[in-house]
C-alpha cells in the first residue's frame, strides 16, 4: 500500500521516544539509498545513514530520519507548504511509502495529528548548504507483530513550487527489517562528555567516559535484568560507511572483561572507560553501546558516538 503525503510536524516526545520507538538507520544489507532526478534541483533529500539498526520487539514503534540539503553553494532557497506556488528556487514535498502488513504509518512524529500536517521547522529558506534533519514518519503495530523479516519502501518527491508543480526529484531507499520475540531495550546517550564528537591527537592514549542508560519500555534496565552485559563495539570509518568486517582495517572489539559496560546502581548507567589505546590510526571511529548476548537480548535503538584520531 503506497500513500503520498507532504511532510507534517516532527517535535518527537521524549515519552514515545523512550517507550516504545527505535530510530531507524540503514541496516548494512539493505538497499541503499537510490535517487531518481528528472531536472536540476538545489534542494536534496536523503535518508539517515548509520550503522545496523534492530532486529525490533514485537510491539516497538520504527521511526525513520530524513534530511533535507541545499546542495548550492550560493543560493538560498525555500521550502513551501504543502501544493504550493512560491518564488524562484521554491520547493514543495511529498512522500511515498510502503506499509509492512501489521503496520500502521504515520507521516512525521505524531499519529494523532492531521496526516497532512506540515512542519514549521521544514517550512521556511535553507541558505547555502544547510541541513535540515527531521522525522519522516513512524511505523507502528497495530498488535503484536510476528517475529519475521517485513519488507518497506519509503520516498521522499521535490517538486518545483510553480503552477506546473514538476516532479524534479525522488530520494529513496528500503529494504527489510527484522523483528524478534526476545527483548528488545532502547538505549538513552551516550551521556556527556561523549555526546559530542571528541578529537583525540595523535599519541593520545586517554581513556573515553562511555555511560548510557537501558530502558524497557518506561522502565530502566539493570544488572539484575541481563545475564550478560552490554559491549563496546568500536569501528573504524570509511566515508561514512561501516568498513566490511572482513577487512584488516576493522577495530571492532567484541565481548571481553576490557569492553563490557557495568551497571552503577547510584546512577543508574551502564558505564565503561574506553580506552583509545589500540585505536591510533587516523581516521573517524564509532563507538556503539549493544547486545552482550544476541542469543538473550538486543538493544534498537543503541547509543551511538564517535571520535576522531588526527
């Protein structure tokens, strides 16, 4: 079943957050991201791309993450609601997705408003090269899903705001997700100091505070609720993208006493001092909070930073 819809608002709350959603990332072995473009456009869509994402519990909410670009490097340019006619340089969107059976959709972050509700924060000029980051809409259960693989597709369509309303554009991807029946706990941070990028210089070997929180549900994840730990999976990038585990360039470590998070009852964090002393090769590297034991548990959405070796 496809629906095209313009894009409504996207203030995301906190509460759905930690209930029940998992942000979507492009899962490595999904499709990529395809573009189809049928004129010039300034203005860009994509996808948020990251490490894999899920599997997903079987009542846990997907939202996928979209972006919008002014790709020129002189001009601004706008961004007009919904079937629209503005000046030069003025674009309207719609979007285009398919449903997974047990599924409902939701275009943007909020089931209970008009469908075709706009977003104030995507209304509005993009000068020369900014992003916009925004909610592109939530899968939700309709009941309990069966574990199994479901199939998506999701769209986003740039228009030309004139009279004419020409399709120049067609931003995309899909692929499958994976939902499972053992439990699945969302991730909160990581906390600061690691909530930001940090840059390590070159003979550095300082240690990097990692602390996040477990959640099931509304309810936070002690010891008491794994048999085994969460681990520090830490990857080197290449252009963005997670190099093949195959490849000699891959730092990932996997579980061990030197990478697994302990649980501090004051606090309520998983916490782990990384240290950054087998990571000296320069380049861009992801750290990400996950399962200590996938026969057990999963954790979607996982926390997620990154530090960069000059």
């Amino acid at each position: 079943m496809a629906t095209i819809r313009p894009y409504p608002r996207i203030a995301l709350p906190l509460k759905l957050v930690r209930a029940t959603v998992g942000y979507l990332f492009v899962l490595l072995g999904l499709a990529l991201p395809t573009t189809s473009a049928h004129a010039q456009s300034l203005l860009q869509a994509s996808f948020t791309i990251n490490l894999e994402f899920g599997p997903f519990g079987q009542n846990q909410a997907i939202v996928i993450m979209a972006t919008v670009t002014n790709v020129s490097p002189t001009q601004t340019i706008s961004i007009c609601s919904g079937v629209c006619v503005g000046e030069a340089n003025t674009y309207s969107l719609a979007s285009q997705t398919s449903t997974p059976d047990g599924y409902a959709f939701f275009s943007g972050d909020d089931p209970d408003a008009d469908a075709d509700a706009f977003d104030d924060q995507l209304v509005g000029s993009l000068a020369p090269g900014q992003t916009k980051q925004f909610v592109y809409g939530v899968y939700t259960p309709v009941s309990a899903v069966t574990p199994g693989l479901y199939a998506f597709h999701a769209e986003i369509l740039i228009f030309a705001a004139t009279p004419e309303r020409p399709l120049l554009r067609i931003d995309g991807f899909g692929g499958d997700w994976a939902v499972t029946a053992l439990p699945v706990y969302s991730c909160e941070g990581f906390q600061s100091p690691f909530d930001v990028q940090l840059s390590l210089k070159p003979n550095a070997s300082k240690a990097i505070s990692l602390q996040a929180q477990l959640f099931d549900g509304t309810d936070l994840v002690g010891a008491e609720s794994l048999n085994v730990p969460p681990i520090a999976d830490v990857r080197m990038l290449s252009n963005t993208i997670a190099i093949d585990d195959n490849s000699a360039q891959l730092v990932a470590q996997r579980a061990s006493d030197a990478v697994a998070f302990k649980f501090d009852k004051r606090t309520g964090n998983w916490t782990l001092n990384l240290s950054t002393r087998p990571y000296l090769m320069p380049g861009v590297y992801v750290v990400t909070l996950q399962s200590g034991d996938t026969g057990r548990y999963f954790i979607s959405p996982r926390c997620v930073g990154t530090f960069a070796r000059e």
